[in-house]
C-alpha cells in the first residue's frame, strides 16, 4: 500500500472526477437524473424549503447518483468479464437496474411529500 500524500488524493479525486463525466457522457439515466436534480433543487429554492427538507432532498438526489454511478461501473465491469450473453449477468444487470429505479421511486416520493401540498396549495 502506498503512502498517504496529498498529491496522491488530489490523483484519486481527479479519477473520480473523470468517471463523473464519463458516466455523464455515456449513460442517458444519467441525463434524466441531471434533469430531475436541477428541478428538485429549483423547486426546493422556488419554495423555500426549510433546512429539514433540504436535507431530505439531497440525501434523495445523492441516493439516486450513488445507485447510478454503481449500476455503470457494475455494468461496465460484466460487460468486460461477459462480453458474450449470460443469463446469470444479464440477472446481475437487472438487479443493478432495479437498485436505480429503487431509488429513483423513494426519490419521487420524497418530491411528492414535499413539494405536493406547495403545488396544491397553488391550485
């Protein structure tokens, strides 16, 4: 194991920093978790969420980036050991998938939970 420098951590962050964009890049998921993040964040500022909320949207929004970036790496990585099909990586990429959309309906549901009784208080 190597030692511990600054230089060395600069190194790692740029390294994730580069998955970022590649799962930016190349995944469309991604695309439409961008889009739901900005509206989350735009509905919370539009609303004036309290700091409670805020918290509760931002663990949502870091739920859902979190199950995506691990569902492209996991993806990536069957692709590499099973270039050909397989029923078991084809099983594995499924459950991946379903941790995305796990998370992506928790999201919804926090939005809803939040955001609803504002929108129908506007109606």
């Amino acid at each position: 194991m190597s030692d511990f420098t600054v230089i060395s951590r600069i190194r790692s962050v740029r390294f994730a920093l580069r998955g970022i964009r590649w799962m930016l890049l190349t995944q469309h998921n991604a695309w439409i978790h961008a889009a739901a993040t900005l509206v989350a964040v735009s509905a919370g500022a539009i609303f004036r969420i309290d700091a409670h909320e805020w918290l509760v949207i931002v663990l949502a929004i870091m739920a859902v980036w979190t199950a995506e970036a691990l569902n492209t790496a996991f993806e990536a990585l069957c692709d590499v050991a099973s270039p050909d099909f397989h029923p078991s990586v084809e099983r594995a990429k499924d459950v991946a998938a379903g941790a995305v959309l796990i998370s992506a309906i928790g999201s919804v549901l926090v939005a809803v939970l939040i955001f609803g009784p504002r929108v129908a208080a506007l109606m």
